[in-house]
C-alpha cells in the first residue's frame, strides 16, 4: 500500500519533532568548589529522581570557593582565595564539564561572587578588605581585565547581589551590621550609593547572604551571628529597603548564644554561626544553614505579605557553608566543609520538608554549590 505523500510528511516530520526534542531536552549539572583540594566536582543530575552522576573534576587553585553562573548559562565564574588572588572563567561543555578559558586579577581576597543580570559585570566582595569590586565581562562571557570599579565598605563586606530588574544591588557587611543599598547603572557598570546608603538590622545580628522574593518585593538576610533571618520590603520606585520581621532559625533549645563574631584564623565559638540561604523558585519556602548545630532550617513564606514562619530543621553535612535548590524546585543540596559527602534532598512541595538525603562522595572542604539548567 503506498503511503500518500502528504501523510508521509507529516509522519516524518512528526518523528523529526520527536527527536529535536529530545536531543535539546535540557540538562541539569551541579557544581560544587572543593576548597582544600583546589578543584570543582561537576555532577549531572537527574530531575525526576535528584540522583546525581559524577562527571568529571575541574582542576582551580587552593581555596578556590565561591562560584556564580553567567545568566546565559555557558560559563562558570569560580573565585580562588589564595594568592594570586583571581577569578577563573570556566566553559560549560554540553556534557556538564568545565573548561577554563580565562583568569582575572582581583583587589582582594573574596568570599562572594555574582553577575549583573545582563551578564556583563561580575560583583565581589571582600570580608578581609571590607570592599566590592565591579569587573567587567566581555561579550564572549570571559573575565579577563582587572575590576573597573573598587568601592570601599564598613568592616567585612560578606556579599552581594542585584535586583531581578537590575536597576539595584545591595551588600551585606558583616562587622558592620548594615546591609547596603546601590544604584546600578548597567551600562557603565557603575555602583552609586541609594539614599540612604544602607539599612541595619538590631545591633549584633552580622548581616552575611541573601535571596530576593520570586516577585522582588522582599530581600531576605541570614544573619551569622544571630541564625535569624531579617526581611526586608522593598521599595519598588526607589529601591531602598525597610526590615520588616527579623525570626530565628536556631532553637531556643541548642542553648547556642549569638552576636559572637569568628576571629579570622582562630576557631569559631561554640555559637550560632549561620551560612547560607535560599528560597523555593515559586516562593513558598526558604531555608538556611548553621554550622554550629549542623542543620538546615525550613520556614513557609506567607503569600503577598512575605512574613515567614520557621517550622522545623534538619540534620546536615559537618559545617555546611552552602546550599542550592534547583531551577524547578524540587530537591536541594547541601555541602559541608568537614564532610567528604554531598547531600541530596527532595523538597516536600507541599510542605517543604526534606527527605531523607541521598548522598555523595565530594572533595576536601567543600564549599560553594551551584545548579545549572542548561540546553
């Protein structure tokens, strides 16, 4: 029987859509900085199950650690510690591994590192400097120039991260216990003081990492020193923020004091010694991390007003200094970096809670996690 041509070229075109898809179907890959080992562990992961396969190791530099991802996802900005203080500009490859392509020169040693949302300015910022830097990015996603801009902060400038509209960016110092508020000329790459300059939470707290609401609204803070977690409204015309709630993520029963700061060099107190934070892509839930009790604490966010509520904590790996939750909000990970595993964790989309972990041999001092979602 002779298929009419017309027939023929539907059903092969419907073969050709098939197969496209699946072939540009995207991939999921995380990376996690191994500090001690001065490489970056690359994993593919599966979504529908959160397993991950090893794929390959980057070779960095000791005490190579924070990492932030192009918005374009081809490249990966890794930040090594130790002296030639730089930033490493890796390739991500089809298949998950990273290639470096460039290095870069910065004015100082430091622990956090982000992009404009265009993908064309790299922010740092410097703990031991008490500063931020502003680096350019070339148009082929390399960072190979010194920073364009170095601005100078109050003590232990922790991060920094700008606004969804890219019109904003704000820094936390730590020692100084103020969050700082910029305007962003995206053009220039240029960070202006907001007016007023910074908002402080209560006296003690020290801010140190940050997530913005899905919807911009609000920023909230994890406070090393205190394990809360300051929100902050933001105002849309002006950019400039106002706490609105300050809630622990310690309990009362680890019996832990706070507003202690670590002296570089020395061991931590035995006292809340908080890490990291992250929320949910659909805004429901955000967690942090406290290096002292070695949890993950889980709070809901109350929808339109923000207001979070914390509803219970989980055992994690030893010291964890970072965690990420993938594109799509399904499982998160965590490092820590007395631990030689990874830790895997599906999200409860109900209520938020982590099962049981799924884990994975990582490298000495793991540090920084990042997740792409990549075609």
């Amino acid at each position: 029987m002779k298929i009419p041509r017309s027939a023929a070229s539907l059903a092969l075109a419907l073969l050709f859509a098939i197969g496209a898809t699946s072939f540009c179907a995207a991939k999921t890959f995380v990376y996690v900085s191994n500090a001690q080992d001065g490489n970056i562990d690359a994993y593919a992961m599966d979504t529908a199950t959160g397993a991950l396969t090893p794929i390959a190791k980057a070779e960095a530099a000791k005490l190579v650690m924070p990492m932030a991802v192009a918005p374009n996802k081809k490249h990966l900005y890794a930040v090594v510690r130790s002296q030639p203080l730089r930033v490493l500009t890796y390739a991500i490859e089809a298949n998950g591994a990273l290639t470096q392509k460039a290095s870069a020169p910065l004015p100082d040693s430091m622990p956090y590192v982000s992009t404009d949302r265009t993908g064309r300015w790299l922010f740092t910022a410097s703990y031991g400097g008490d500063k931020l830097a502003v680096s350019p990015i070339g148009e082929d996603g390399l960072v190979t120039a010194e920073a364009a801009q170095v601005v100078p902060t109050g003590r232990n400038a922790h991060s920094i991260l700008p606004d969804r509209r890219n019109k904003y960016v704000y820094a936390c110092t730590l020692g100084a216990n103020a969050v700082l508020q910029f305007n962003f000329n995206a053009k220039a790459g240029q960070l202006t003081p907001n007016d007023p300059p910074a908002a402080s939470p209560e006296p003690g707290h020290g801010p140190r990492h940050m997530a913005f609401s899905p919807d911009d609204k609000y920023l909230y803070v994890i406070n090393e020193l205190s394990g809360h977690v300051t929100q902050y409204a933001i105002d849309s015309g002006s950019g400039t923020m106002l706490p609105v709630d300050s809630i622990s993520s310690v309990p009362a029963e680890a019996g832990l004091p706070w507003g202690k700061p670590q002296v570089p060099g020395t061991p931590p107190p035995v006292a809340v010694w908080a890490a990291d934070i992250g929320i949910t892509p659909n805004g429901k839930f955000l967690y942090t991390t406290e290096r002292t009790t070695n949890k993950i604490a889980l709070f809901s966010v109350a929808p339109g007003t923000g207001k979070l509520t914390y509803v219970t904590n989980f055992a994690t790996e030893a010291q964890p200094r970072g965690i990420r939750i993938d594109p799509h909000g399904g499982y998160l990970v965590a490092s820590g970096e007395k631990s030689d595993q990874l830790s895997v964790y599906k999200i409860d989309q109900t209520t938020g809670k982590l099962g049981e972990p799924t884990r994975y041999a990582v490298g000495n001092g793991a540090n920084w996690v990042e997740i792409v979602e990549a075609e």
